[in-house]
C-alpha cells in the first residue's frame, strides 16, 4: 500500500475542517508519517502514560493495585467517565481506577491517580522515557483554570501505546489484564468506526480517544491474524466534528486493507 498517496488524496477532502497529524507504524518501521513531532492538546490521550506507569510500577512490586483509594462524594470532576455520577461509592481499587480511566475516559478515575502518584513524581517520570519529549502532563483533567495544556504528539501517542501492549507481551501473566479496558474501550467513533460494529473474525482492536473543544483525537493498534498496525490520528482546531470522525474511519479502513492484502 502506497500510504502517502492514499493520506494525500483523504487530505483534500478533509483538511478544510481541520489541522492534523498522524503516525502509522507496524511495529518494526514506520510506514507514514505527517506532523508526527507537532504538539496537540492531548485531551485523554494523556491518560495513557498514567496507565502505563501504575502497570510498570506494578509489575515491579511498587503498588499493589488492590489497594483502595478513597474518593470524596464532593468535588469529583465531571465531563466523561460515571464517578461524579456514582457518589454513593466511595472506595476504589487502584484497578478499578485504572479501568475506568482507559474504558470509560473517567476524568475522576485519572484525577485520583495522579494525586496517588504525585503529579511531580508522574511528571519527572514521562521525562525519563524515551518519548518524554512527545508527552507533556502538567496538570489535572478538567483544571482549565491552570491555564496550563497537557500535550502530546502523534509519534509520542502511538510509542506510549507501544510500550503499554510490550510490557503485556513481556509479562505475559498480566497481559490480559492490561490490555482488557484497550479492548473493551466505549468510544469506538474513531479509527475502528468503520469496523467496530461488523464483528470482523480475528480482528482486535484496542484504542484510547481524546476529546475536547475542537479536539478529536484515536491511537489504536490494529491486530489482524500474526500483523499489527499502530496508529495515531490526532486533530485541532475542529470545524465540524464529523468530518474529524469520519477522517479517523477512513484511515482505520486503510489499516485494515493493509493488514488483510496478504489474505
């Protein structure tokens, strides 16, 4: 598959409505790239890096994630997710928390996780890793009032992403685990739209969304028979939101033409 062309030829009907940037690796070489080192607003994508530090720390013995946090009835952000609407709960797993946080988008789930691991700790540790330059978390979910931007480019999305189903595959006991909420994920409008709802045999699909104002945001990895395709799709300055969504579906039908041609 010629990706180049095929981007270039979405590009015309599709860049009138809004900036984008996109990275597509197979999980050995890169296939294409636009923007991949522009920084968006990451919206949820920021979530990822805080999935994958809980599972890593854990993985090491430095958190047991059957452990309860305790979350006030007051004061829960609201926007995605269901524990500003679940206040009769008050405990929660740090597992718990992190399924929440990836399947639902639960802004709540994630506010608590950083505050467990210390938002400069969480900080100083993205800083270490090799994509720490793609990623930037400087502050809670929903705290507009900061004035501060959590960001992430399109190569930094799908190497979080990366990294997260690598650690499952290096540790196999877990693997299920991890990747559970990716595969599960409610928000499907994005890259798998086109697929999600045509049950396609051995096709996975695991993903992580971000929305905001004039925001729309997928990395997913494609899983076909023994081929994989990771993608980030990330977008700003939205005009018409289902133009950005119908973008993103166009590519993931691209991705799975390119994983089923040696069919």
């Amino acid at each position: 598959m010629d990706w180049n062309k095929e981007i270039q030829e979405l590009k015309m009907d599709f860049t009138p409505y809004m900036e984008s940037g996109i990275y597509i690796h197979d999980g050995k070489d890169l296939l294409f790239s636009e923007n991949k080192e522009a920084m968006f607003p990451s919206a949820s994508i920021i979530k990822l890096p805080i999935y994958l530090y809980y599972y890593e720390q854990a993985i090491q013995g430095d958190f047991n994630l059957t452990d309860k946090i305790k979350v006030s009835k007051t004061g829960r952000a609201n926007g995605s997710g269901v524990l500003h609407i679940l206040t009769s709960v008050e405990e929660w797993s740090i597992e718990e928390l992190l399924q929440l946080m990836i399947a639902v988008s639960d802004n709540e789930a994630t506010n608590q996780l950083i505050f467990y691991a210390g938002l400069e700790n969480l900080k100083a540790w993205i800083k270490e890793k090799k994509w720490g330059k793609r990623i930037a978390l400087r502050r809670y979910l929903m705290d507009y009032e900061s004035g501060l931007v959590n960001e992430v480019s399109p190569q930094g999305a799908v190497e979080v992403l990366k990294e997260i189903i690598e650690l499952g595959n290096h540790h196999l006991i877990w693997k299920e685990q991890i990747e559970k909420p990716l595969l599960l994920q409610q928000f499907r409008t994005g890259l798998p739209g086109y697929l999600d709802e045509r049950e396609i045999p051995i096709l996975e699909m695991l993903n992580k969304t971000g929305e905001d104002n004039g925001i729309r945001h997928d990395v997913a990895l494609f899983r076909y028979k023994d081929r994989l395709i990771y993608i980030a799709a990330l977008n700003k300055g939205v005009k018409e939101e289902a133009k950005a969504i119908e973008w993103m579906q166009e590519i993931g039908k691209l991705a799975f033409e390119f994983l089923t041609n040696a069919d």
